[in-house]
C-alpha cells in the first residue's frame, strides 16, 4: 500500500514543479507562491512515506535480505527494490517467460495473414516495468552484463529502445535467477566492456 500511495505522489509534485516553472516563466508569483507551497507539502509527505517504507522494510528479516539481494546487483537501487518487493512476490517462483510475460516484456507478434508488424511489449504490471526501466537505464552504464548485451545489440542494428527493453528483460531473467538459487549479485570476470 504504501508503494502504491509513493507513485502518485511522486507523479504530482513532477506535475505541480512544471506547473511552477510555468508560474515563473509567466510572472504569475501569486500563483507560484500557492504551487511552492504545495510542493513542500508533497515533498513533506513523500519523506514521510518513503520513511515509513524504510522502517517497514527494516522490520522483517526476509525483507531486509530480500532487498540485499535486490541492490547487490549494479543498477538495482532502493526504489527499485522497493517495487519489486511488493509488486513482484513471484520472482524465484516462476518460469523466465512466464515472469516476463507477467511483467509486460514479453514480446507479442502483430502478424496478419502475410502481412507481419513490428514486434511489441504491452500489458503486465506496470510500476514493475518502470522500476525495471530505471535499473536498466543505470544498468546499460554501471553493470558490466548488461552495458556489454547493450551495446552488442546497438552495434546489431537494434533501435536503442528495442535495445534497452531486451537489457531488462535480461535484467529480470538474472533477477530470477538469482532467487530461484538464493544467490546475490557475482560480476563475472569474463564480461569486458566493449566500446
């Protein structure tokens, strides 16, 4: 729940500073004056939340080791973890495509007749496929599996976004990995960057 309450409040105060900014850029300061104000107030209430989570998660041991396991990969940081916690209980339980078909990156065909269309990801659990787009963004330049599948698939041709949803289908197949065999993060020695 307290996941769940985090993400709105996030989206409202980035809405409420580009409507600030606006203000400024306007010249409208009694307005601005209203909407800094209510940007305090949120930015208030997000300490207080992510705060709360904090505490929450300290509480439980399974959580506490749930969440060290999480961050011990590079790019995986506390919001992330924080999401996949609570918005992915099955990671370590399910299959890889079954998982990635559950969070939305799985592929899906766009074929009629002879006719065949681009292939698309859609549907799943949504605050999981952002968490995991932010890791794999901060992944494609900090964890050396994912920044050398990364530029191996640009080097291929990929389009970059192609690119960075097949990092975090990658990216989740480690993860389960990873549970499934109760192990944290080991940087291969073999992985190389490539320029």
């Amino acid at each position: 729940a307290l996941v769940s309450r985090r993400t709105p409040l996030v989206e409202m105060l980035t809405a409420e500073r580009l409507r600030l900014q606006q203000a400024q850029q306007q010249r409208r300061s009694a307005i601005a004056v209203d909407l800094q104000a209510h940007i305090n107030w949120l930015e208030k209430r997000l300490a207080k939340c992510e705060d709360d989570l904090s505490k929450l998660l300290r509480s439980s041991p399974v959580w506490r080791e749930t969440d060290q396991r999480l961050r011990s990969v590079p790019g995986v940081g506390p919001i992330t973890s924080l999401v996949l916690i609570a918005e992915l209980p099955e990671l370590g339980h399910l299959a890889n495509k079954q998982l990635v078909a559950l969070c939305g990156l799985a592929p899906h065909a766009r074929d009629s007749g002879k006719w065949h269309g681009k292939r698309t990801t859609r549907g799943g659990r949504a605050r999981v496929r952002t968490a995991l787009y932010m890791a794999t963004l901060v992944a494609t330049k900090h964890n050396l599996v994912i920044k050398t599948f990364y530029l191996r698939l640009l080097r291929a041709g990929k389009e970059k976004k192609v690119a960075l949803t097949a990092c975090m289908r990658k990216l989740l197949v480690i993860l389960n990995a990873m549970f499934r065999n109760q192990t944290f993060w080991q940087q291969p020695s073999e992985a190389t960057p490539e320029a």
